[in-house]
C-alpha cells in the first residue's frame, strides 16, 4: 500500500468542500489529475527518508509551477508513446 501521510489521493467529488457540487469541483478536479504523476513521485520518493530530507519534500511540495513542469512532462511523454504505440498497428 502506497503511504500517504498527506492526503495526495484523496478524491471526493466535492472537491472544494463547499456542500454542493457545482463548475469550481470541475477545476479542482482536473487540477487533481493533472498533478497525479507529481503526486505519485512525491508518495513514492517519500519512501526514503534520506530523499525527503534532501530535497525538503512537506506536504505542500508539488502542488506549484515546479508540479505542473513535471506532470506536463510526464503526461506530454505519456501521450506521445500512446501515439507511437498507435501508429505501429
């Protein structure tokens, strides 16, 4: 099991935890998915308490541009491999 001491992969469907579920949870839920790969790194990385203390990882780590340049970079390659994938068949 995956440790997540943060709350990383916590969804609910009211995401803004207003009590009504409306267009805000729509960008927060695509905000949750977006960062998925960055969250996984983080959960993963935090295997290793050497690792964390090395590069300060706390539980707002990830959620920021630095966040978004990973999660672009690994959905960008994901997406091209399923495009390579595609035209071999």
């Amino acid at each position: 099991m995956i440790q997540d001491s943060c709350g990383r992969f916590n969804f609910i469907a009211d995401m803004n935890k207003d009590g009504v579920f409306d267009i805000n949870d729509i960008g927060k839920i695509a905000e949750f998915i977006w960062f998925l790969p960055t969250k996984t790194a983080l959960v993963l990385a935090s295997y290793s308490p050497d690792l964390v203390k090395l590069l300060a990882i706390h539980c707002k780590t990830g959620v920021s541009w630095g966040g978004g340049v990973f999660s672009l970079i690994v959905w960008a390659s994901l997406l091209i491999v399923i495009v390579e994938l595609g035209e071999e068949t």
